[in-house]
C-alpha cells in the first residue's frame, strides 16, 4: 500500500518485539532495519536514510531520549517511541526532544500501523510536501484561511486563542502535543508552566466543537501527556 | 518471708540475689588477686606461674602489664608468655607507659595478667584507677589474675598508716577486694622477707638501706602480715558463711544488724568512717554513711569543709557503704528518724573534741543521739583532737548582709523620731513599747544580728535621750535596767523564732521543690507518645535542676550512639532545638555510657576528665540513650542530693521512653503481621487471577501449532487467535493492576499534582472504554464549570477507570450506569452509580481491601485490585472513597477530593 517502500529502522532490544515487529512491517510492505542498541541505531540512521525511526525507550547502552536527542540534531523525518505503560514522564519527555509519537506497549498492529500513517504524514506537512489550508476530520472543517470553523456545516465561532489552539492541534492533527508543547505554541516561551490555561480553553473549546463534550470524539486527552486532535473518527 | 515457711528453708530472696549473682558471673570474667603483706613477698612471681601453668594447659593466657622490678626470676617467667604492647601516653611532654585498656578489649585474651590492681593510672587514660580497668575487663568476660599488698586495701590503709607511719595513697575499695572470684595469699614469714631484701632480690642496691628503715622493719612486717592473714580468713569466713546460707544452715544466721554512721565535715568523719566499715564487716551487715544537713550548717560551711564532707561519703561509697544526704532541721532527730526507717541497729558518731563548758551549756550532739535513741547501740568514737576546723554556726547569710543592718539602724532611727516627736505627750513606759515594736519588727524582718542590735541601739538610744538625766547614759532610775534587760531578751526570742520558722520553710520548700519536679515529669511524661518529645521534657526538667546545656543522645539500630537533636540550654524553649557541640571525644563517652549502662564523664569515676556528665536512659529491659549534661558549675553534680535528683529524673524518662519504644515495637509487629498476611492472600489470589488467562493462552496456540491445526477451518483459527489475544489483554491489566498496587503500597506515593479538569477525565475513561461500554446507556451529569483540583491526572484517571469497569464488569449487560461530578465549598465529589444487585450487607466498607470480591463465585473475574487501588490514591490524594447500595437498588462509588486552594487567575 505504500507506493514507495517506507523505510523503517527499529530500535529495540527484546527479541519477541522485535519479532512481532518484523513481521508486522514486512506484512505490509516497508522496508526494514533493525538493531538493539542506540549507538548502532545512530549509525544505521545516517547510513540508511529511513522515513521512520522507531525508537525503544530503554536500551541496553544509551537512554531512547539521548537517541532522539542525537538524531533530531539533523534528522527531520518521523521518530516513533515504544514505552511502557505508566510512563507518562517518559513519553512527555520523549515529544518534547522532538519525537512524533508514541506507542505504550503492550500494542497491537492497527494502533501501531496508524501511528505509522499520522507520523509519515506529519512529516509531509512539516516538510511542506503537502500544505493544507483546509483540515477535515469527520464534520469538523477548519479553513486557514479563511479563519474559519465549521461542524456540519455551521459556522462556529471562536475567540482567538480557541481558534489558535484549535489550529495548533489541526496542524498537527492526530499527532499527540504536550502540554508544553501547546502552551509554547498557542502562549508563547513564557507560559510553559502553566497547565491550567489550557484545561480551561479545552474545556471552553470542546463545549463549542464536540456534540457531546463529555464524550469528546475530535479532541482527545492522552492523560498525563496531552492532547490530540482525532485523526479520523471511528465509525 | 511469711510466717507459716519453715525454718529450716532457705530465704527466697537470698537464693534469687545469688541466682543472679551466678548468672552475671557467668557472663563476667574471674578475678583472682595474689594478695600479700609486703612488696617482695613474691605475688608476681606466684601469679606468673600459675599463668604459665595454665598456658601450658592451653588457655589463652596474654600479659597484660607487669612491673617486673628488674628482678630476674620474674623477668624469666615472662619469657615466653605473649606480652601486650603497653600504651603510651604523653604527659607535659614525658613519655610514660600505661595498660593498654582498648589493646587488651580487642585482643580478647581467655586470661590476662595485670599486674598491681592499685595502680593510679597516669593522666589520660581512661580511668585514674587501674582496678577500674579491670572492672571493664571483667564486664567484658575476660578473667583477669591480679596482685595486691595489703595496705592498698581500702579499710585497713588508716590502720596501716598507723602501724608503719607511712600513709599509701594507692588504694583498691573493698568491693573490689571482696568481689574478687579467690584470693591467694602469698605468704613469706618476714625474716626471709627481710633476707630476700638484703640479698637484693626486692629492691636494687641504692633503696635497701631507706628501705630497711622505714618500711621494712620487723615489727611493721609482722603487724602487716598479720592484717593479710586476718583480711584472708574473713574471706573464707564469708565464703564458709555464704556456704551455710546455700545450704540452709541457719543456727547460726544472726538477726540482721544494720550500721549506720553519721558524717559531718570535721576529718575525724573519715575515720569514723573506716571503723563503721571493720564494725560492719566483723558483724556481716550493711552499712549506711548518712550526712544530715541542716541550714544553719549548709550556710556556715566553707567550700573546703563541703569538699571534705563529699569526699567523706565517696570514700564511705568506695568501702561498700550506702550514703545518704539528708536535708533536716536537727541533725539529732533526722538522724534517728532514718535509722528507724531504715531498721538500723547500731549508730556510730565521733565524739568532737570541745570544751566541757559548752557540753555543760547546750547538750552535744553524741548527747541528743544517745537520749533519742532508744533501742539502737550508739557508738562513740573518739578522736585525736587534731587541728579540727571550729564550724562557725553564725546564722542564716540573709541577717548577716550588711544592708540589713543598715535598714535596722533606720528603723531604730525612725522610732527615736517618733519617740522625740511624741516625747512630754505620752508616759516614757510607753516610748518603750514603742522602742520594743520597732525591735520586734527587725527582728521578724531581718533576723537575729540586726534585731540584737536594734536591741542595743534602742537601749542605748532611750537611755541617752529620754531616760533622766538625759544626754547622758547614766541611769538614776534602776528599774529601767529591767526594761533594758526585756527589750533584749525579747529581741533575741522573736529573731530566733523566725529564724527558725523560715529555715524550716526553706527545707519545705526545697523538699517540695524536688517531689514537684519528679511529680511533674512523670506527669508530662504519661502524656506523651513520642520519644523526641520524651527527649524533650526530660532535658526540661534536667535543666531546670541543674543549670547548663543537656541533650538527649539516642543509638542507631546498630547500638551507635547518634548526634543528639534533642537539645537545649536552660530557658530555651523545646521549639529552640540546636545540634548539640559534642566533641567527638564525648561521642565515644555517651557510647561507653550506654554500653556499660553506667554513668561516665565529670563527676563519675570513668573519664572525668571531660566537662560533661553522661548519664545511660536504663529502662529494664533495655538502655533507651543517654542522657548528656554540661552543667554550668561542675561542682552542682558533687552534690549527691543534686545526683540523686537526676538519676531519678534520668529513671523515669527512661522508663517512659522504654514504654514508647515497646509500643512501636508492638505496632511494627502488627503491622508486619498484617503485611504477610496480605502477602499471603496476594499469592493465593494471584495464581489463581493468572492461571486462567493462562490456560487460554496455553491451549490455544498449542492447538495453532499443532500439525494437526492444518484441518481446523479458518473461522476456527481466528476463534482461537481472538481467544489468545483476549487473554493476553487480560493478563496484561492484571499486571498492571497488580504493579500499580504494589507501587502505591509499598512506599510513600509520589503525587505528581496539578490542576486537573475532572470532566475530561471522565470523557477520557469513557474514550478509553467505548468499545466495552458500547452495550450500555451511560448518563454523565457534571455542571459545565466544574472546578479544577489539583491532584495527579494519570492517577485519577485510573481510580475513574476502575470505578466504571468495576460497575461494568458487576452488572448484568444492558443496565445503565450513571456517572456524576458535583463541587462543594470545599471538595470535589465523583460518584459512578449502577443498576446492578448491589452490595452484600455488611461488605459496603469491606470492599476496597485488597483482594476482596464481594462473590467469590461471581463468574467475573476480578481481580479485587482495582477497587484497593482507587483506596489507596483517593487517601494519598486526603480525600475520601465510599461504597454504598442504593435505596432504588443497585451500588454507588463514590470519592472526593479537596479543594485545596483556588485555581490561579484564568488566562488571558
């Protein structure tokens, strides 16, 4: 399904992932490479040139952060973190070192795939392949230029930091954002610690956009990490 | 004992005394003194062999210190004998070499030899006394061979001073004498004493000749030796009589005699002293050395006469003896007093050498004992009447001060202008009362010497001014003599009688003072649970006792004594706590202190060299600490009733803290207890929990992989991969759940706390569950300004979680669940409501304990995790979970949290 074979270099040092792993990406066609320790990963990194770089975030030799750290001093494309459950520090640490996302293990091929898919198209748009001025993700229609929200059609209206906060999330839709990430973006340097800016305008933002704000279906919370605008919605 | 056991039996409290005797003798080491009458006599030579005798059994035999006097059959016994390294010491520049007390602890020996137990230790060492030295060898187990000449004993020294005219300022107290586990006497009749000496065998050349002369004359080794036989045979006596007493041997068991004797501050006291002790021990009794101090004698005392005093009780201490200080009015009647209480027998008093006129004036103080003493003997020893200081009895400092005469000369003054004012007015009989009020008053006010000279002013005056002739000290009226006479008698009777009223209130006040503070402690201490604050009121009360700086020290788990935190000077208040400045030298004191339980430091026998006192927190079963004093004037703790005063303030804190530890001793159990227990349950219910995902798991890829597996239809395999992937799904939230819990159990939790929007929390779960919920009719009722709180998101998030799973999981598909956040003024409350059967009676508190499924047939599979885990955030988050049933039927969870403070101000 992927035209061009994507390349994949997987970073991870127990053999049963690595296994499952394998025969999930060669199933659906990308191309593969594989070590379990970060300085090799670094190195096939520069070598292999790969889309993708899925990253465990512990390794025998050098901490996954130090890897991602090391990497995105010159590699633009899309970096994935694997981690345990309950690690929520670890994951916020890993995005804000400029990771596109994570994946808590254990995982299944879907969620693995998709993570895949939104990663590889984030860093299309990031690269400006593919510039969009108009975001759809099920009735929700955000047009840039225009400044313009609909759902179902229907104009909503926004203040400003709404509609900046929104299109933060809109740009990079399905991707998860940190709470720093969002503050820095949509407040600037100086507002980074301040969380509760945010809890209030998501709340204030889903009371406008979700159907039901209680089940929220475009805005997502990854608890203790951030936040996501959905990629698609479930049928 | 009571009346109806025979006689013939044994005392009971005498058989336990010697039980423990043999117990802490067996844990003791032996102590075997070569004791003999004169140096030369060949104690050493003796000991050594004995030594060799028993290395040549195998005994683990080290020398510890031998003087060998340059005598050679000595110096070849030691010859092949394993000698310590002895200490060395530097003192103003001068080398000298000393027992190395810490060398021979840690070399451990079976047996050491130490020669000379009355050694003084030079300056620096631990102890000033060799034969404490080897009351730490002892404790520490090692048996110790020993020698000792007879003059060193403590009794018999005066005796011996008497006999060869020199005094021997080396002694060893009689307990330790008499405490010894044998004694040998060496023996040699003294003509080949006197031969080995003028062979040169004792003394080199130069010092036979002094030697000779002085002490080693005929008739001073006759008389010596004779004292070492006798201190020998008094040995076997008590080892003959203590024989009988184990055997039940009583014909001979005499009624107990108890001595007591009375000390004051004349140096006759201290051979009063000696001959209560040889009294005491020919009769087999204890013995008692009791200093009564009056305030009369307490004021007039000089500091050298007070030294004297407690020098006379720490040497009465040395010889075996109990002491008392006792603060009374009349030494006579106090003195009697306690010895009724204390049952004793026989006193012995020191008749004082004094002018028989003043025995004819005011009856002696041997007088008064002798009249009030009913059935007790009274022995009176006589003294030499050597230089014996004349104790000034002036009165009470406070008439002595200069300003209260000055005031009494005021009011005689003022009375002589009033009487001038009122002369020619009133009858001069009247000017007298007057004259007479003014001397009352100074006597009331300012005690015996103003009144008495108010007194004579006041004769004078009225006999110069208004007596005829006046301005004239003749008297032509002889009458007035008697009224000179009464004005003077009067004073004199009125001061007195006040004096005496606020000296007796001055006792009052002091013993008041002293049972108020025991009183108060133990007050303060039965209020508290808490060692530091135990710590605290202890070094309270110490120091409003004795002036300085005081700090309880407590040990590690491993017995080492800590920096104490509990300290402070008097007058700081417990809150103003400071490190105390130990110097790590007094560290090592307070450890010695709490290892040997044993005060150490200034005032007490071991190191008191140092400026600080430590005293060990014994508690029966244990020592707690130690407590160390700085007091500001040394000399407060020479003061025994001052000691005594502490080791009981020092006694009940330790208890109280022996109880606190106990109890915290008692609860760790418990909860130990109760860890295992869990532990236990935690084992049972996991294999049970993973077992059955397991067998899943097991089966079906099993099947997968069987080459038969090629016949199964597809529908079929992917029934049984969905099956494997389901129960892996399982297994994984139980081991999350169970590391989640152990997590939050097994420590303190790490909150990572911020504002947090409860609603999206909600929505989040809801997200997180859709597929699961997807059957039911969720209903979500939450105001749309639902405050921010502050708690860790992830967390709440899971308690959330476990609370609509648990809902899910424990009703029948299809029934709705309803979830509802509501703010109060001062909490946040979520509740999760279902429709299902409920809780069972009685188990709406019982369910969030760990491992509990409220039906342990239910065909669920919990885990009885989830719900311990929403328990256990909700109380590290200070909030509350409750479960109860419904009165419309079905369960409702529910758990709050506080409001601690208002989010920050809303963005812009």
């Amino acid at each position: 399904m992927n035209a061009p074979q994507a390349r994949v270099l997987v970073i991870e040092d127990d053999p049963q992932i690595r296994r499952f792993l394998a025969a999930a990406l060669e199933a659906h066609d990308y191309a593969l490479d594989m070590t379990t320790t970060g300085m090799e990963g670094l190195r096939l990194a520069t070598l292999r040139l790969p889309d993708i770089v899925i990253v465990d975030l512990g390794l025998p030799d050098i901490s996954g952060l130090e890897v991602i750290e090391r990497l995105r001093a010159w590699y633009t494309r899309a970096i994935v973190v694997l981690s345990a459950r309950s690690q929520e520090a670890d994951k916020v640490a890993a995005l804000d070192r400029g990771a596109d996302d994570y994946l808590s293990k254990p995982f299944g091929v879907g969620e693995l795939l998709a993570r895949l898919r939104v990663a590889q198209r984030h860093v299309a748009t990031r690269l400006g392949e593919e510039p969009q001025a108009r975001i759809e993700v099920g009735a929700l229609a955000i047009d840039l230029d225009a400044r313009r929200v609909q759902r179902d059609g229907i104009d909503i209206h926004l203040t400003p930091i709404e509609y900046k906060l929104l299109t933060v999330l809109a740009r990079h839709r399905g991707k998860v954002m940190t709470h720093r990430q969002l503050l820095r973006e949509v407040w600037g340097a100086t507002h980074v610690e301040s969380p509760h800016y945010l809890r209030i305008y998501l709340r204030a933002l889903r009371h406008k956009i979700e159907p039901d704000p209680a089940r929220p279906r475009y805005l997502l919370t990854e608890v203790g990490v951030g936040y996501r605008l959905a990629d698609s919605l479930p049928q | 004992m009571s009346a109806n056991a025979s006689a013939g039996r044994p005392d009971p409290d005498a058989l336990l005394a010697r039980l423990h005797e043999d117990d802490a003798r067996a844990r003791r080491g032996r102590l075997k003194i070569f004791f003999g009458a004169a140096p030369g006599v060949g104690k050493t030579y003796s000991m050594l062999e004995a030594a060799r005798a028993l290395r040549a059994a195998g005994t683990d035999v080290v020398v510890g210190y031998v003087e060998p006097h340059g005598r050679p059959e000595t110096e070849a016994l030691l010859d092949g004998l394993e000698i310590l390294p002895p200490q060395e010491l530097e003192h103003r520049g001068i080398h000298l070499n000393e027992f190395d007390l810490d060398g021979a602890l840690s070399r451990h020996p079976a047996l050491l030899v130490v020669d000379e137990l009355a050694h003084s230790n030079h300056p620096g060492a631990r102890h000033p006394k060799r034969w404490m030295d080897v009351q730490e060898l002892l404790a520490d187990g090692i048996d110790v061979f020993t020698t000792v000449n007879v003059q060193h004993v403590e009794s018999v020294n005066d005796v011996v001073a008497q006999i060869t005219g020199v005094q021997v300022r080396e002694t060893v107290p009689d307990k330790v004498f008499d405490g010894a586990d044998e004694v040998e006497l060496v023996d040699l009749p003294p003509d080949e004493l006197l031969q080995r000496l003028r062979e040169g065998k004792i003394y080199a050349e130069a010092k036979i000749g002094s030697a000779l002369d002085s002490f080693f004359r005929e008739g001073n080794l006759i008389a010596l030796r004779q004292l070492a036989l006798r201190a020998t045979a008094d040995r076997v006596d008590a080892a003959m009589r203590a024989y009988r007493e184990r055997h039940a041997i009583r014909d001979v068991w005499a009624a107990a005699e108890r001595v007591l004797v009375c000390v004051g501050p004349d140096p006759l006291s201290e051979r009063v002293v000696r001959a209560a002790r040889r009294l005491a021990t020919a009769l087999h009794s204890g013995w008692i050395a009791v200093y009564v101090e009056t305030p009369a004698l307490a004021a007039a005392l000089d500091r050298g006469a007070r030294d004297r005093v407690l020098a006379t009780l720490k040497l009465a201490e040395s010889l075996g003896a109990q002491t008392a200080n006792l603060p009374g009015e009349s030494v006579a009647a106090e003195l009697l007093a306690f010895a009724r209480a204390r049952n004793v027998s026989k006193i012995i008093v020191g008749k004082p050498s004094r002018p028989r006129w003043r025995d004819r004036l005011k009856a002696s103080l041997v007088d008064e004992i002798i009249r009030g003493s009913g059935a007790i003997d009274v022995y009176v020893i006589t003294g030499e009447a050597e230089a014996l200081a004349p104790a000034a009895r002036r009165l009470p400092s406070r008439s002595s001060r200069p300003f209260a005469y000055a005031q009494s000369a005021f009011v005689v003054a003022g009375v002589t202008l009033l009487c001038a004012a009122l002369f020619g007015h009133i009858e001069r009989a009247n000017l007298v009362m007057i004259y007479l009020l003014g001397t009352v008053f100074v006597a009331a006010r300012f005690g015996r010497g103003p009144s008495v000279m108010a007194a004579v002013l006041s004769v004078g005056l009225f006999d110069f001014l208004f007596v005829p002739p006046r301005y004239s000290f003749a008297v032509s009226d002889a009458q007035y003599l008697i009224t000179f006479a009464v004005m003077l008698v009067t004073a004199l009777l009125i001061s007195q009688l006040t004096a005496r009223g606020r000296r007796q209130a001055s006792i009052a006040r002091q013993r008041e003072r002293r049972t108020g503070e025991l009183f108060t402690l133990s007050r303060e201490l039965m209020h508290s649970r808490d060692l530091a604050e135990l710590g605290t009121i202890l070094v309270r009360h110490v120091l409003a006792a004795i002036d300085g700086e005081a700090a309880v020290l407590l040990p590690d788990a491993e017995g080492h004594i800590l920096d104490p935190t509990h300290f402070c000077t008097r007058g700081a208040t417990p809150a103003h706590v400071m490190r105390y400045p130990v110097p790590g030298n007094d560290l090592g004191i307070a450890q010695w202190a709490r290892d040997h339980r044993e005060s150490a430091g200034c005032g007490t026998h071991t190191l008191a060299s140092a400026d600080a006192v430590y005293l060990p927190l014994n508690a029966p079963q244990r020592c707690i600490g130690v407590l160390g004093l700085r007091p500001r004037d040394p000399r407060q703790l020479e003061i025994p009733e001052q000691m005594h005063l502490l080791e009981a303030l020092v006694n009940q804190a330790a208890i109280a803290m022996e109880r606190v530890q106990l109890a915290q001793d008692a609860r760790s159990a418990d909860r130990q207890i109760e860890a295992e227990r869990l532990r236990n349950l935690l084992l049972a219910s996991i294999s049970h929990d993973f077992r059955t995902p397991l067998a899943g798991i097991i089966g079906s890829a099993s099947t997968l992989l069987d080459s038969a597996s090629t016949a199964l239809s597809e529908e079929r395999r992917r029934s049984l991969l969905a099956a494997l992937l389901a129960e892996a799904q399982r297994l994984h939230r139980l081991v999350g759940n169970l590391l989640d819990l152990t997590r939050l159990t097994s420590g303190p939790v790490r909150l990572k706390r911020e504002w947090v929007a409860l609603d999206e929390l909600i929505g989040a779960v809801l997200g997180r569950l859709g597929d699961v919920l997807a059957q039911r009719e969720v209903t979500v009722d939450q105001p749309p300004d639902l405050p921010l709180v502050r708690c860790d998101e992830v967390m709440i998030e899971q308690v959330i979680f476990n609370l609509v799973e648990n809902a899910h999981k424990h009703t029948p598909p299809g029934t709705p669940i309803r979830i509802t956040a509501r703010a109060w003024p001062a909490l946040v409350e979520v509740r999760v409501a279902d429709a299902g059967p409920g809780l069972p009676a009685g188990e709406e508190s019982r369910v969030f304990e760990a491992f509990h499924r409220a039906r342990d047939e239910s065909a669920q599979s919990g885990f009885g995790l989830g719900l311990a885990i929403c328990k256990a955030v909700v109380d590290a988050h200070g909030g509350e979970i409750r479960a109860r049933n419904l009165p419309e039927g079905g369960a409702e969870f529910s758990f709050t949290l506080p409001r601690e403070q208002e989010p920050p101000a809303a963005p812009p």
